[in-house]
C-alpha cells in the first residue's frame, strides 16, 4: 500500500520540458521522413516538411525554457528555506 504522504507533484517546468519532448520527437520523426528519400531514391517531399523538420530546434528551446524555469524555482525554494541574515 502506498504511503499517503507521497505526491505526485510537478515542478513549475516540468510541463514545459514534457511539451519540448514531445515537439523534438515530432521534428525528430519529420527529418526522418525528409532524408528517407535522399536513401530510398525516391521522389523528395514537399517544402512544408523541411520546415516540420525545424521542430526539433524549437522542441529543444521548448524544453531549456523548462529547464531553466525549474532551476529558477529551485533557487527561489532554497532562499527561502535559508534563515534570514537581517
């Protein structure tokens, strides 16, 4: 049986790096689909998928911006938890 003090609880960037993954993965699959043709000998794709490929940048700014936002909320946790020096 699981303890009831245990949360599931999220930091504050924790959703923004989930979002970053999930848009690397779909530019991540939509470069696959755009170099398969360069291998296979086959027809390219059309332009649109070129710039589907650029969501692999905008996934990892995505996911920094996450990174960056929990780093902030860790720091802001510990100034609070140190005892004031006035």
């Amino acid at each position: 049986m699981r303890d009831k003090t245990q949360v599931n609880s999220t930091a504050p960037g924790d959703g923004l790096v989930r979002a970053g993954a999930v848009v690397f993965f779909v530019g991540a699959v939509a470069t696959l689909v755009t170099v398969a043709p360069l291998f296979l000998g086959t027809s390219p794709f059309p332009t649109y998928m070129f710039g589907l490929s650029m969501l692999m940048g905008v996934g990892f700014l995505i996911a920094g911006a996450g990174v960056l936002r929990s780093a902030a909320a860790g720091r802001r946790q510990a100034r609070a938890a140190l005892p004031s020096e006035r």
